[in-house]
C-alpha cells in the first residue's frame, strides 16, 4: 500500500470518489493519509472530515515566496511518510521544488483531452471553440501547466445545447471513473 496525500484547493468530489473506491475495494494501491490544501474555506475540508482524512492547509501567502511555501509542504509530507502526490483541483502551478522531492511520483487530472484546452476553465473552452467531444486526462506532473506526459484519458460527446455546467458534469463522471483506474495501475 502506497501512502498518498491528496491536493486539493476547491470542492474535492474526486478526493470523495477515490475515498468511496477505497472502501468498496475498488482501489486496492493507495492509503490516503492526509489532503493538503491552499485554501482554508475548501469542501475538501469538509469532506475529508466525513471521512477523517486529516487535513493540512497551508495558505499560499503566509510565506514569503514559492520556495519557502514548497518546503514547508515537505517537511510535512516526509513527516507523514507520504510517497505520491495525487492532485485533484488543486489550483496551483507544482514548482521545482516540490518536483525535484516528488520527481515521478505527482499525478494530476485534467478535464479536458489535453493538450487541448490546459489552464483553467477547460470545459467552457472547448464549449467557445465549438469541439464535438471532449474529455478527462490524468497525468504526469512537471513545471508547466498541465504539460506532463499523459497516462490516460477519457472522452465524452458535446451536445449542441450544453451548459458550461452540464459539460462539466459530464467530465466529472468520466473523472469519477478514470482517476481510480489510473492511481490502481500506475501507484503500486
Ligand atoms: C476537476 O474537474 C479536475 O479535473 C480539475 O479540477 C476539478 C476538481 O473538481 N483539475 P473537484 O474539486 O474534485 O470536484
């Protein structure tokens, strides 16, 4: 069993989907031992209490730069013996720091068939630039925004009338299926 910690900055339902696995025995690799968080009002935080996941939260800007931030969450993931970093809508850009301690072992998903579409708000961008299908994509980490080498993906259609909201959802439930799979065969 491979200790995990899960980032997370916002509403944490893949942080809850991969938990729900867990006690199905639908993933068998991984112990989530904590989630890590730049943001003190995240969901995340409430759900990881559902679960008692304990939950570090370090805000961005009580230290004084990226370097000082990233060894601060070092210093906690050796404490905690932590082995991968599996990211699930964590907000931020992963600096060469926390790369270099965690080189290989970072994982993130994207919604969206990336290259296509990185950054933020990727389902309305593939709504502007009128894309028939779509998709998840769960990937290696490494300094740039969702650039790493890719692992797998999922693809769903886009309907002509969709919502920003209804083609998230969409992706979510693909994600909801793709991050287990990936995490069961890449962290063992
Ligand atoms: C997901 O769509 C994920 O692909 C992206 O951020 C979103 C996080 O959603 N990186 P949630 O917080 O897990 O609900």
């Amino acid at each position: 069993m491979k200790r995990i910690a899960i980032f997370a900055s916002g509403s944490g339902s893949n942080y809850e989907n991969i938990i729900q696995h867990i006690l199905d025995d639908k993933i068998t690799t991984i112990e989530v031992v904590s989630v890590y968080t730049d943001n003190h009002e995240a969901f995340v935080i409430e759900r990881a209490r559902k679960y008692n996941t304990p939950v570090n939260v370090f805000e961005y800007a009580t230290f004084d730069n990226k370097i000082m931030y990233e060894k601060a969450l070092i210093k906690q993931l050796e404490e905690e013996k932590i082995e991968w970093i599996v990211l699930a809508g964590y907000m931020r850009l992963i600096g060469e720091t926390l790369l270099e301690a965690y080189e290989g072992r970072i994982i993130n998903i994207h919604p969206s068939l990336l290259p296509s579409f990185p950054g933020k708000n990727a389902a309305s961008q593939a709504l502007q630039y009128g894309v028939k299908y779509t998709g998840a994509t769960v990937h290696f980490v490494d300094s740039g925004m969702d650039t790493g080498k890719i692992i797998d993906q999922m693809i769903c259609p886009v309907d002509d009338n969709d919502t920003d909201e209804t083609l998230q959802q969409r992706i979510h439930t693909l994600e909801y299926e793709l991050y287990p799979r990936v995490i069961n065969n890449i962290i063992k």
